[in-house]
C-alpha cells in the first residue's frame, strides 16, 4: 500500500481559492493526487491544536481528505476520508436529493460540510457558485449568490447547504433571502441541532429543507429527515448510543490509533450521540452521551433543557452548563441568546410545564450576542468564558 504525507493548506475562500482547490480535489478523489489537509484561519483555536500537536504521518493513497471534526467539545480529531468515501456520499445524496445538480457553496470550506458541496461539484462536473464568507454569512450575499446559480443555464435541480444560525438569519431577514432559499430544490441543514419552531418556519415559508444527521466521520449527513440513506444502518445500543454502519465510514483519525480502535467498533462507527426511534422508525437524536449535569445525584440531559428553553419566544439559542455547587454537586445555568428584552419570569413559568424540577436552570445568563464555531456549533469553550470567568 502505497502513503504519502496530506498537503496542509488554508481552507480556501472566495472563488479564486475555491477553483484552484477543486482542482487538487479532483486529483485527490480519483487518488492522482495527494490527499488534502484544508486549515481553519492562522489563530483559530483549532489550528492551534493541529499544529501544537507537530505530526508529520504519511497516509494511504486512498485517502482525499484529512478534516478536523468540529472541536466544539475539545481538542479536534483529524478525519482521514478516502475517495471512495467521499464519492458513494455524493452519490449517495444526490440520489436522496433527485439527482445531481448545481451547488450554492454558504459554509466554510473548514469542515465537511462545505468540503461535500465542493466534493458533489466536483462529481456532478458543475463548479460551485461561491459566498466570500470573509466577512460572515450575510443575506445579501445570499441573495446575489442564488440569482447567479440560478441563472446558469440548465435543467439540473439547485441546493445548497446551511447551518441552523444562517437560517435564522434569513428568515428573520424575510423578503429576498427567504425567496433565495424557496427557488432551491433542497436546502439541507445540519451541523447542529435546530429548533423545531425553526424547522417549523422554514416549512411554513416555503423551503424545501432537508435535516441532515452526521459527522465528519460519516462524510457528512448520512441520515435524511431521520431515515438513513440506502446502504447505511444506524443502530441503537443498550446504553441508547448511535451507531453507524455505512460506505461512506472515515478510515480512522490521522495520528490516533487508540482514537480510531474505540470509535470503529465490528464495522460501525460507535458515535458520541444518544438517539431513539419514533414510532415510523425515523431517528431522533437526543444529545451527546457526555451532554450530562449530575445535579443531587440526578442525570440532566444538557440537549433537554436547551431544546424547552429556545422553543420559548424571543430566544433565539441556548447552551446550558453545569455549574459547581457545594450543596447540589452542580446546578443547571444557561446562557441565553435573546432577541431584545426577555423575560426570565415568563421562561421559568413556560419551562415548569417542560422539565423536572432537577432540569430547571437555576440561573440565566441572557447575551445578545454568541461565539459559533465554523461548523455552526456554539462554541461552548468560549461561551463559558465569556459568561462565567
């Protein structure tokens, strides 16, 4: 078996950027080229851990891809994602989709959710219509964004991909930006979980939204709407954990043999989410297995707690923690996201018919604005300092 050592680069932004990296990408994904390491901004948290961390391990051929996950948690994994992968996903959700079409590229190209929109136009042979996101994801943009994609001449079905932030802010925005979203013949969200009230407004508008569940592990989502795709079985385990059995499965994490013996377990990557199935046999995600407050010797689901508390009006976001108490062990506080004045009295009384007596956050912390990681996920690490030290 043939290694050679990824190419690290900056993810790239703007159009420019993003043609010379297809380029490479192609090369990769047909395994003529080296496999791609595309790196967040110089400062950011995450390149910090990469190259802190000073690895310098050869991959094999196969690989295209080598992608930190979110790091929303801790300290990134390096995802090493193979070609095949990488293609079976596209197909895979382009079939899903109605076929393949033209992508609007909106997310950073830091994860794989970007990555995958520049990965499916590579395979569908249709280049990315692409957001500078230099500046932040701006509506305006959007705007422009779609009336190009939708301008190129063709019948092929136009998507795009967004994280739940970036939907809210257009539907907030009304007007153009949700007219952008609605001419789409899918918009897939993912990233993080989103409110059902959001979900619920994009319905109403118009949008064609698909929920995506996955990781970068999987290639990205690999669940539609809670069914999975053809060829892939999710399962749950005594302790409610998801696995994922899939072709699209990564190949383990670059420079973690111990990382990648516990994740790929028997063929099936051993998630870090709980999840049920309803009664249609559709997945719900319940929250990270470590997304736990031990408040008096209770169990307090962290993702419960947040779901009641941003169903609540002029909430816009929640993260709750577990802070030390000398008498309880820890106690439930969240930091809130809130569109102008809030009422705390209201929130306590709507969430008493909600939660547990243990599950109520016995204090608010109400922000105007939040830290998001690239990915879309709150960036807990930051926000914790932000509302606490």
């Amino acid at each position: 078996m043939k290694h050679s050592h990824p190419i690290a680069l900056d993810a790239p932004v703007g159009r420019r950027a993003v043609a010379t990296f297809m380029h490479q990408l192609d090369a990769a994904l047909s395994g003529d080229g080296r496999a791609l390491m595309p790196l967040p901004a110089a400062g950011s948290p995450i390149r910090k851990a990469i190259e802190s961390a000073e690895i310098r391990d050869a991959v094999p051929r196969e690989i295209a891809l080598v992608v930190p996950t979110s790091g929303s948690t801790g300290r990134p994994k390096l995802s090493m994602l193979s070609g095949t992968a990488l293609r079976t996903s596209t197909t895979m959700t382009h079939e899903a989709l109605g076929g393949g079409g033209r992508w609007l590229l909106a997310l950073p190209t830091t994860h794989i959710a970007g990555l995958q929109v520049l990965t499916r136009s590579v395979v569908s042979g249709f280049p990315p219509v692409v957001m500078d996101l230099t500046d932040g994801f701006r509506v305006r943009d959007l705007v422009d964004a779609t009336q190009t994609l939708l301008s190129d001449i063709g019948p092929e079905p136009r998507y795009t991909s967004l994280v739940p932030t970036q939907l809210r802010r257009v539907l907030d925005a009304g007007g153009a930006g949700v007219a952008a979203l609605v001419a789409m013949d899918a918009v897939l969200l993912g990233g993080a979980s989103a409110p059902s009230e959001l979900v619920a407004r994009a319905h109403e508008s118009g949008i064609t939204l698909v929920q995506t569940y996955g990781m970068t592990e999987t290639c990205g989502g690999c669940v539609y709407d809670g069914v999975p795709l053809p060829g892939v079985t999710v399962s749950i385990d005594a302790s409610s954990r998801i696995r994922i059995e899939s072709p699209t499965l990564f190949s383990g994490y670059y420079h973690d043999p111990e990382g990648t013996e516990a994740a790929l377990v028997d063929g099936c990557f051993v998630t870090d989410d709980l999840g049920e199935f309803d009664a249609q046999g559709r997945l719900h995600v319940l929250g990270r297995i470590d997304d736990v407050i031990v408040s008096g010797g209770v169990n307090v689901s962290r993702a419960k707690v947040e779901r009641a508390i941003c169903e609540q009006p002029q909430v816009r976001d929640a993260v709750v923690f577990g802070q030390p108490d000398e008498q309880w062990g820890h106690v439930v506080v969240a930091v809130v996201l809130a569109d102008g004045d809030l009422s705390l009295d209201a929130i306590g009384k709507a969430l008493r018919t909600r939660l547990e007596n243990h599950e109520m956050p016995k204090r608010f912390v109400v922000q105007q604005q939040l830290p998001y990681l690239a990915s879309g996920k709150p960036d807990r690490q930051a926000i914790q300092e932000l509302a606490f030290d």
